[in-house]
C-alpha cells in the first residue's frame, strides 16, 4: 500500500522520480505552479513541450525533469471551474489518474501532486482535494507508485489534505 502525505513545499524541490505540473493546455508554460516548475527544469523543458503539441483538459504528458531533482515532469491540464456543470470533476479525477499511469510507465515509485486547478482556474480546493485524495487513493495500487506527496502551496491548503487523508479509509 502506498504511503500518502501532505505538505507544504515548493513542489519544484520534491527529492521524487516525478513531479506533477498543473499545466494549460498549450503546455508552454504560464504563472504559478507551471511558471516555477518550467524556471526550475531550464529552457529544456519548453522545448520538450513544444514537441508534445499541447494537451488536452483532463490528460497528461510526460517530458524529462532536467534541471529539477525529479527525473520526470508530468503535465497535467486541469479543468477550469464553471460551476461544476461541465464535468469539472471527472476531468480533475482524470488528471491524477492519468498521472499514476504515466507514472507506471516510466517506472516512477514516488510522485508529488500540487492542488491542480485550485488556483487561477478557481476550483473549490475542498472538492478538488477531495477527488485528488479518492483518485489517488483508487489507482495508486496498480501503478506500483510507492510514495503520494501532495505538494501544498499554503497552509489553509495543507490543512484540507492533511485532514482528508486522517480522517479518509480506502
């Protein structure tokens, strides 16, 4: 069974085999979680994203880490918020379940997650943490991932997590 924690860090120095981006879909970088993650991989990882061609809202890709102490960045592209009427949450749960694929494919035992779509794309951090912690929790088994970080950018946002994975059973 896989170890699942959460803290409050800069996701960019995540001691782990694969970080997750919470990329747009154009996956050539933007603000937040993407913009550090790309000024911490180098201009390798723009170029590395140039070649993939985008990505679709619910999916994600895989490119190199370079520069970062994780050997593998999978970009994620969450959904923006509407209000939860345009299948918001299913294509969030798509995201981390996408994301433990591409890790058992690139043999990765530990990745860590940031809160995808809670910031500039407004989904509730309560539901998004919520689906994160389930999805996770239903797909880590057969991924062969050991070792779950969710990577909270502040404290109100580590609390939400730490409180679901205390209180959460599988």
């Amino acid at each position: 069974m896989a170890e699942l924690i959460a803290l409050q860090a800069d996701i960019t120095t995540q001691q782990v085999d694969a970080i997750v981006n919470a990329a747009n879909s154009s996956l050539l970088g933007g603000g937040g979680v993407d913009g550090a993650i790309h000024r911490a991989a180098g201009p390798e990882l723009l170029a590395a994203c140039r070649a993939l061609h985008g990505c679709s809202t619910g999916d994600a890709k895989a490119t190199p880490g370079f520069h970062l102490p994780a050997k593998w960045v999978f970009h994620a592209v969450g959904p923006v918020w509407h209000g939860g009427e345009r299948d918001e949450d299913k294509l969030l749960a798509n995201c981390y379940s996408r994301c433990l694929e591409l890790a058992q494919q690139h043999q990765a035992r530990s990745i860590a997650f940031p809160a995808i779509s809670t910031g500039a794309y407004y989904f509730p951090p309560q539901r998004a943490a919520r689906i994160a912690v389930d999805t996770v929790r239903q797909y880590v088994d057969a991924s062969g991932v050991e070792v779950v970080k969710f990577v909270c950018f502040d404290r109100k946002t580590l609390d939400i997590y730490q409180k679901l994975l205390s209180t959460s059973s599988l």
